[in-house]
C-alpha cells in the first residue's frame, strides 16, 4: 500500500500518490472504468481533475457513486472572475455528481494579469472563499506550470492562506537553477505554513516531437508532453519526487502508465542518485518541458 501523510492542515491523511485524471478526459467510461480498481488496489485515496479537462469530471462521476467516501476530491478552475468563477464550481459539482468537493483550486495562475484579477475585488478567489464559507468545499487552493509557477506561488501565498500549491518537479528541471532555488522557497514557506504541496510532470520525457506520428508504443498520446515508459526510469522519477517527503505526486495523465507508478511508489520514496538520473536523462534525451516561454500556459 502506498503511504499516507498529513495533506497539509486539511486534516486529511492523503496517499502520496494522487490519482491525476486529465487523461479521462479523451477516452469513454469502460476504458475510464478499468482504472479505479488500480487506485483501490493500491490505496491511492485522494483525485485531482478539472473543469478543463475534457470530460474527466464525468468520467470520475460514476466512481464517486459509488466510493464518495473513499477518496479525497479536488478539483480546479480556470475562470478569474467571481461570477464565472462560482458558476465554474457549480458545473462542477452537477458534473461529478457530489454536492461538495474537499478542494478547489485556481488552475494555472501564473500570468500577472489574471493573477491581479483573480485577488482582486469581484475576482475568483472571494467565489472560492465564499464557497467556502458556504461548505462547496473545505480548502482552497492555486496550481500553475512553466518555471515561473514557484515564483507566482510564492507571491499568492503571501497574499492568501491558501491550503495547497501545485507545480511541477522533476530533475530536468530542477537542473535550472533559478526554478530550483523559488521551489525551495516555496517548499520552505509551506512547511512553515502546512501548506500541502503537490509535484506534477514527475514523469515527463520531454515535449513531444513535431512528427505527428510519433509514438513510442504506436498507441494514442493521453499528456501533452511524451512520459517516460519503461518501469526503471518511472521508478527513478518516482523516488525522486518522493524521497522528499513534503511532495505528493500526481500521476501522469497518460494513465497507462499508472501500474508503474503505483509499483515504484508502494516500493520507493527512496534516495535515488544522481548518477542513476543523469544516465537515465542521457539514454532517453530528457529535455525539460519549459524555457520560460513557449508553453507555459498549458
């Protein structure tokens, strides 16, 4: 069984693997079906989806049916004004069948405008707090990518108590060292706060290549970015995110890639070397996924 630890100050004790579910988002409900089994199996408690991601609420509905009490239910907003906000959440809600989620999020705050609308008067975070107050949800929190998310994370942190950051983590980009030096500012603020943090992208391989018919094993693309997908470097990319025991790590969305990671997390959350990551990096062309530029809004 994966490990469970304090998600932050939520009074939830959440496995450190959760469960991702973008990728539910392009496939219909007997595939989406074959998945929940897994998470059970491992005891993976806790799920995270979005308004954005294609039909995944939908797809995650059937399951919180009939195991609503067994997990904790996060999901996300892109919407930065109030109004569009609280109407966000509604639909969310109706989506996956539940009158309350355990965590909603900000999705994706990390370009100054829509950050300045968001804390301001009328923005999505008084609809977020409102909700709240209102019992939708218990906590409330902010995700991003791209290697000024830390940095953003840092100054919302420091304008709202918020319960859980969300960002990305692996060693290729942990290898820049400008993005490494605000995650551990970040990481250090949240401790201090018991502010639950949350590691994506722990398996990416790089962007995909600009040949459309690529594919590593001549199936569909389910991420927008190529995993990793042979068990021994999913295995390193696991430890690494989960030797520090402040992370939790959200599955790919390419789910077929879960079995690995549940595995790698039920045996791992060990120190991996350096020299096992950077052999792994050189034999598989690991590039990191963001410059600071192109696609840091996805």
């Amino acid at each position: 069984m994966i490990e469970k630890r304090p998600f932050g100050r939520t009074g939830h004790e959440s496995s450190r693997v959760i469960f991702g579910s973008a990728g539910l988002g392009q496939v219909d409900q007997e595939r989406a079906d074959t998945v929940l089994p897994l998470l059970i199996e491992s005891g993976v408690n806790h799920l995270d989806t979005a308004a954005d991601y294609g039909d995944a609420e939908l797809r995650l509905a059937p399951w919180l049916a009939a195991h609503r009490g067994q997990f904790f239910l996060a999901t996300k907003t892109s919407e930065r004004s109030a109004a569009a906000a609280r109407r966000s959440l509604e639909r969310s809600l109706e989506r996956l069948g539940v009158d309350r989620v355990d965590l909603i999020q900000l999705h994706n705050l990390v370009e100054e405008d829509e950050w300045q609308t968001a804390h301001g008067p009328g923005g999505a975070l008084e609809a977020l707090a409102r909700a709240r107050d209102e019992g939708l949800t218990s906590a409330i929190g902010v995700t991003g990518h791209g290697l000024r998310i830390a940095g953003m994370h840092l100054r919302s942190l420091e304008r709202f108590d918020y319960d859980s950051v969300l960002f990305p983590v692996n060693r290729s980009l942990l290898s820049n060292t400008d993005y490494r030096r605000e995650v551990e500012a970040l990481l250090a603020l949240c401790e201090e706060r018991q502010v639950a943090a949350q590691a994506i992208k722990a398996i990416a391989r790089r962007r995909w290549p600009e040949d459309p018919s690529y594919s590593p094993d001549g199936e569909e693309r389910l991420s927008w970015y190529e995993p990793l997908v042979d068990d021994e470097s999913i295995s390193h990319a696991v430890d690494f995110v989960l030797s520090n025991s402040q992370l939790f790590l959200i599955s790919s969305s390419d789910f077929r890639r879960l079995p690995a990671i549940l595995r790698a997390a039920e045996s791992g959350g060990h120190e991996v070397s350096d020299e096992a990551l950077a052999a792994d990096a050189e034999r598989l062309g690991l590039r990191p996924l963001f410059d600071g530029a192109a696609l840091e809004r996805i």
